[in-house]
C-alpha cells in the first residue's frame, strides 16, 4: 500500500461506518481466517461490521473466533441484500472478480453503490473496486490483512483472538509454511502471532486433525488408484460420485488429496477429478514452471495461482478423464 | 549457553582442531541436518572435522550439501576407530546416551578419551560430555546448533549452504513448523534461513515429495487398515513383514503414517506397530497430557519426547499387539 493510500484509507475509516465483508464461495481456511480477522479488528475500532460467506464452510473452521456471527448468503439472503443495501464499505476478501461469490451474490454485490476495498492476492484482479491491497506474491490474504491492519493502527491492535484467526488463513494457504509464497516476511509475522499467545500447534490439530475414520479410509482407497502419465510428469487421482458415496463424503473430505499425487517421484503436474451433479470438478497443482493457473484458464474454464488452481467441465467423468489426458498432451508441447 | 561456556568453547575451538562428529542411528533429517551444518561451520573455521553416523540415512537426505562427506560407521569401521583415536574432541548431535550409536559404536565412544560436546534436545540426558548444549524445549538440535554457532561466530557465519542444512533440521523434526516447540525464535530463524537464499518450497519437495508409487500405495493400504479402541483414544495401525514385502517396503517409508493416524478425530494417542526381522518397532505419538515418552519407557523398553517417542518389542507381531492394547488400557488408568 502506498502511503497515499494508508492515508486516505484512514480517513475513511477514522469515524463509524456501517460495513460489509464479503468473500468466495466455498471458503477455505483463508477466506475464512482474513475475513474473521478485519471484521474483529473493525468493530474493535467502532465500526457496525457484518461479515458474510456465498455459502456454509468447512466444519474444521467453526472453532474460529466470530464463526458464529458469519452470514450465510444461501440460507439468508434477505437479511445480505439488507445489509448490504444499507452498507457503506464493502470489502472483497480473497477473491477479485465479483462472479467468484456465485450468479445471486454477483448481481447483487455489481448493483451495490457502496465504495469497495479488495484485499485479495489471486492473479488477473478485476476492477470494481476503489481501493485494492493487491499482492499476487502475498503468501495469503490474512498476511495482507495483516499489513492493512497494522498500517492503519500498529500491531498492537491485533490481539490473540485476531492472531488465531490471521494464523488459520496464513497457516492453510501456505500448506503448513512450506509453498514459495512463504517468506521471512511471513515468517515474522508468524512469529509474533505467536508471541501474542497463539497455540499453532493447536490450530493446526483442529484444522487438521479432525478426520473421520470415512475421510482417512477414502484418502486409503484414493492413493490406491493413483494414475500415471509418466511422459508428461503428471499423475491424477479421480473419483466418481458412487466412490465417493462409498465412504460418506462430506465437503472438504479430499482436501489435502492432490498434493499427495504431487508428492510422488518425478510429478510435477497432479489432478484431482471429483464427479459432482452435472460436473465434474478438477483440483490441480504444480511445481516448477508449469502454471496450472493458465493451464485451467486454457481448458478447465478456472485459474487460481502459478501453482494452484481449480476448473470445472461441463461433461460425465468418463469425458472428463479423457479429455483431461488430452489437455496434459497438448499442454506439455 | 551461558556466556562461562561461550568463553570456554570460543577458547577451546580458536586453534584447529582435530573433530569428529557423531550422530544416532537410523538418522533423521535432523540428525543429518544438525550434523551436516556443525561440519561445514567447523570446516569454515579451519578445523579438520569428520561427519559420521552409525548407520546409513534414508535416500531422501543425500541431497545434503556435505552428505557425500559422510563416515559410515557400518560400512567403514576401521576408519571410524582411526578418527576417533586421533579426535580432540567428539561432539554428539540429537543424541544423549551412547547407546543411542548402537553397541559397537557405543563401547568405542565410551572408551575414547577425546573431549566430549552434546549438542541435542531429548529428554534424560546421560552425563558423558564435558560441555552440553542442551534444551529439552528446543525445537530441535539445528536450531541449537544455529544457537551455538551464532554464539561462537555472529550470524554472518551462516551461509546459505549451511542454512539449507538447518532448515532441513527445524523443519523435519516441527511436522513443517507445526508442533508446540516450534516458538517465535524458531521462526525467525528460519526467516533468518529464507533470506540468506535457502528455498524452503524446494528442501520440502526434496525432502517430503520422493515418494515411489509403492509408497504412496502402501500408505493407502495402511490408512484403510486402522483400528480404533475409541474408549481409550487411542488408535494404530500394524504392518507385518509380509504386507510390508508386498509393497517393496524401503527404509523411510512409513514414515509420518503415525502422524495419519493420529490425525482422526477423537484419538489422542497414536501407534505404528511394524513387524521386523525377529522383533516389533513401536512408533508412538500423542497429543495432550499423555506422555508417550514416559509410556514407551514403562512399556516398550524405549523413549523420546513427551508426544513422539519410539520403541522395541521381542516378540512376534500378534503378541506384541495384544500387549500394545493391554499397555494402553494400563496406561490410560
């Protein structure tokens, strides 16, 4: 942020304004712990803040300090579109294309005259928002907030319970601190966290260490059926709605799966291939210079980052595999 | 370190030195990190130093800048016993019983005459060393080691060759940065790491993603397999020398399936029971106020911290199971 904008951004906020935080659909551990994070902070400094989610999150997240308060949009629409009709801010938090709340929330949020904020670090933002805290190389968008926060009123207005939930979105975005995107930067951000009383050793048992014996037997069956491309240093993962059906799938059960694909020997391009209603979903990751961001924009209409992305095809699994394969050899020439 | 000790050892390592160090057997990568770091730091001061360990380490260390230095004392006795009648001074890295070399090694390191330096942080250290560097809280030996060497050298004499080998230490033996030994100091030395040029994406690959295709199926068949004493919080898994055949079972690669099971909802305390050439390895880890150093102590002739520690049974694989569930109705009265 530049100091023009540090300046301007406290001005906006230096008296009570009614507020709406606002993120993606099916939000993660960072959606959720950035979100959770500014909207303790605002209402610690005075503001009327509402935060809100397209739709539910992972049951491993409801710990989280102020889960409690989060406004679901599909169970409540009626009282989003009041808060929003009555909200002077809007913040967009870790996403930056108002389509990545769902069609409903899209309409409504593109309609809203009230002045939006971004605080986001995925690639190719749009741009309907006044103020961006942009950082494509920011390791996560709680360490974003961070930064805003800490801009606007020191460290010392981030206290445990916002520590816990900065930790949590920093924590799941750097899978555990070990992506590129990782820096000293974050890493001293980290550590004053934990100075601050916050236990990540703990977060990380009740993100991680929730599983049911179901998700644990479903992850077994699934690296039992890893597929090799070896020419194309690729392997993927698939599973059909029946298999999943099999171990009682539950949202966020194969979480974590496609890494695993990656960590085989000489992968450098890993897929997960979930069958869902009416599509198939694909989850890819990569290392090195293989941008699944611009391989899912190219084939699997998605993106995300260099190294992370997701896609959805509009076909039955069977398709979906064999035009996945067509896509890796195409994309490797 | 107490600044009577810095003195002494500044002191004692301001002429060269003739050094060996040693390390446990079946060394981890913060045996070899710890080990590795120390030798290059030592080397960087002008003494003739020599890294040994007691046995070989798995395949997915050997990209260890130094490793190719490496004594093996199992393959390369004769040399090991010529370097440690000619040593000054022997330092023990992540170690602090002799016993822990194995009993060959143990009755020539008993016997030598050499000055002895501890460097480690388990629990119950003997009394065999002249100086001891030792803190049970210390996330782990390489983070004592950047200790020591900080206080003998200032950080400048960390290189990013040496920092490769620290990082690969903390961040094997925090579960990447997530255990409760993993302090604010922690991370900012490894921020410290990341700014000397050490990339912490690329030592986690190294280290973390070499799995073969018979790992990560073996792993699968493992996690399918998991039996649950739910009134005891308690959960394991075992493997026999026949399942393990199946997979063409290497050193290294059960490791972190402990952690796997640990990882269900609801168990505290978590075992990996595998069959071995006429005994049976205990790998024990908990959460909480279960110490499964204290419990593999009663129990499993072995020890290691309070929430990972390791054992041994002489028995076959369905007596020691029997015996593992009647140890964990005992243990948890």
């Amino acid at each position: 942020m530049s100091d023009k904008t540090i300046k301007s951004l406290k001005s906006l906020l230096s008296s009570p304004k009614r507020i709406l935080l606002t993120t993606h659909k099916s939000p993660d551990g960072d959606a959720i712990g950035s979100s959770l994070a500014l909207y303790l902070y605002l209402k610690s400094m005075g503001h009327d803040v509402t935060v809100s989610v397209p739709d539910d999150m992972p049951g491993f997240l409801k710990w989280m300090p102020g889960s409690d308060d989060i406004l679901i949009f599909a169970k409540h629409k009626k009282s989003f579109e009041e808060k929003l009709n009555n909200a002077e801010i809007v913040f967009a938090l870790d996403y930056n294309h108002f389509k990545r709340t769902g069609n409903e929330m899209e309409k409504l949020l593109t309609s809203s005259n009230a002045l939006k904020i971004m605080i986001d670090h995925h690639q190719s933002p749009d741009d309907f928002m006044k103020y961006r805290v942009w950082d494509v190389m920011a390791s996560s968008t709680a360490q974003l907030v961070w930064d805003f926060i800490v801009a606007l009123s020191g460290k010392k207005a981030v206290d445990k319970i916002i520590g816990e939930c900065l930790y949590t979105g920093i924590m799941t975005d750097t899978g555990s601190f070990r992506f590129t995107t990782c820096t000293a930067h974050t890493l001293r951000i980290t550590a004053d966290l934990l100075e601050l009383g916050v236990r990540g050793d703990l977060i990380h048992q009740r993100v991680y260490d929730q599983n049911s014996l179901n998700r644990i037997h479903l992850m077994g069956y699934a690296l039992e059926k890893i597929v090799l491309m070896p020419e194309y240093y690729t392997a993927y993962i698939s599973l059909s709605k029946e298999e999943l059906k099999k171990f009682n799938y539950q949202p966020g059960d194969t979480e974590g799966l496609v890494n695993k694909v990656l960590s085989v020997k000489g992968v450098n391009v890993a897929a997960l291939i979930t069958e869902k209603e009416n599509q198939v979903r694909m989850s890819l990751r990569s290392v090195g210079d293989f941008s699944v961001n611009q391989f899912s924009r190219t084939y699997f209409n998605g993106g995300g980052h260099e190294h992370a992305a997701g896609g959805i095809l509009e076909m039955n699994l069977d398709e979906a595999l064999m035009y996945f394969e067509e896509a890796v050899k195409k994309g490797y020439k």
